[in-house]
C-alpha cells in the first residue's frame, strides 16, 4: 500500500467529484424560528448556526486505511487557516511520507517515500480531470460541515427517529440544472443526515450524477465541545472503482492560536506534475 494516498484520497473526493456550482449563499442567515420559512430551509439554518467555528484549526490524529482486506496504520496533523489554507502532515512508523498544502487555487504534495513533488494550480487540474474543484468542499468535510452545492430549493426533507436527512430532488428534476452534457459528470447527489438534537450532521453521501456506483460516504462521530462540537472520529468510505476505508481518529484539538504552516521543497526532489 502506498502510504502517501491517503490524504490523496481525500483530494480526489475533491478531484473526482467535484460540483457545479449551483451554491448556497448562507452569509446572512441566522438561527430563527419562522412560520414562514419552509422545513427545509428552518433545517438547513440550524444545521448553519450548529456548524463548527473557528479561525485557526490544529488537529492530531491516528488512523487507519483499508482497502479490501489489507490496512496501513498512520498517523499525523491537520493545521487549517479557515477559508484560506489546510496542511496535512502524514507519518507512518514514526516517519512522515507526505506533506500537503491545499488552497483555494492550488494544491502542492511532498512525497517522502520516492523524493518527489507535486504543485499545481486548480484550473490545470479542472482541465486535465474535468472537475470543478473546490476548496470549501475538502473543509466542510474534514470539519463535518455543510457542502453547500446547491440552493435548498434542490432538497427533500425525510425525518427519521432522531435524524433529519436532507436529499436533492430527484435526477429528472436535477437535470434541468445542468447546462451542458459534460456538466452530467460534475453534478452530484447529496443526502445529508442531521442529528435532531444538536444539529451536527452525522453522515454525509455524495455521488455523481451520471456514475451513481461511484461514491464517498463521511461519517461523523464522538462530537466533543471545543467551543463548538467537532467530531472527533471520521470514516471516510470510497465506493467505486475500489472499495477504500480511511477513519480518523483526533487525539488533540487546539483552536484559534496562530499557525505555521512550514513547506520546503528540498533541492534533490524531483517535480513529477506541472
């Protein structure tokens, strides 16, 4: 198992599944109880006002990644300057074998284990795997919060016992969204699931319109309060091509403190994309 796909993995749930965008705009929402708001849109403004907050973000984790019968053990940290910039640092055996900087226009990777490095901007990636690559989606996911893809007008709202699960409309209804045939490998279908009594979202599935057998579904455990409940275990499964399990496991969370976010590129690495 090559140790430095796991945090690729999470880049390709960005890579792969990326969304067109048909987005939300949630900046002047407000946690409010109104008769004349829809269900849909009274759940969706508490699972806003519910959401994790925070300026800067540093997370300890261990984990596991498991595809088929055969698991890797790994450890690490996530640093996280909201909206702005994720580092990820990922050892195995007490060596690190990746380091990744993502930002909302470029991605970089240290491969460790062969001396290699990767650095590119989005719009080449977009071109080259005809996606719409979004910074926010890799965030909310790492965070448990909300991707916001489409307006909530796109949603069906279904209670189950103690969760509210949030569906887009169905694909006949979808279709009249996308513009053109390639935008049918880009649009997804997102079912949310929202505990009923903290507004958290428990389990997150996405997956492509057009490729329905091609999914990731998050799931969000162990909330714990800093200062906003975080889940402090994740498991992220990729249903597809591969069947791949990667749980996160978070030790230690310290939140609002200033970040480094150190990226030195030693002379000897070779650069394998442009």
């Amino acid at each position: 198992m090559k140790s430095i796909k796991i945090f690729g993995l999470l880049l390709a749930l960005v890579l792969l599944l990326g969304a067109c965008k048909l987005r939300r705009n949630n900046s002047n929402r407000k946690v409010v109880e109104n008769a004349q708001l829809s269900a849909v849109d009274s759940v969706f403004m508490a699972m806003k006002g519910a959401e994790f907050q925070f300026d800067w973000l540093k997370a300890k984790f261990s984990g596991i990644y498991t595809l088929d019968d055969k698991k890797q053990n790994f450890s690490g940290q996530f640093r996280i300057r909201k909206d702005s910039l994720i580092w990820c640092s990922i050892t195995v055996m007490n060596i690190e074998v990746a380091r990744v900087i993502v930002t909302p226009d470029s991605v970089k990777l240290l491969n460790r284990l062969n001396k290699k490095y990767f650095a590119s901007n989005l719009d080449y990636l977009n071109e080259q795997l005809n996606t719409d690559i979004d910074f926010d989606m890799l965030q909310s996911l790492i965070l448990g919060n909300d991707i916001p893809y489409y307006e909530t007008d796109k949603f069906e709202l279904e209670v189950k016992n103690e969760i509210y699960q949030l569906s887009t409309i169905g694909r006949s209804k979808l279709k009249k969204y996308i513009r053109t045939e390639d935008d049918m490998s880009k649009v997804l279908v997102q079912k949310i699931n929202i505990d009923k009594t903290n507004y958290r979202i428990v389990q997150q599935n996405l997956r492509q319109l057009r490729n329905p057998n091609k999914k990731v579904v998050a799931h969000y455990f162990e909330f714990k309060d800093f200062d906003g409940l975080f889940p402090t275990s994740i498991v992220f499964k990729f249903i597809g091509v591969k069947n791949i399990t990667i749980k996160f496991d978070f030790t230690k969370i310290d939140k609002n403190n200033p970040l480094t976010f150190p990226f030195k590129v030693p002379s000897k690495y070779q650069r394998n994309i442009k």
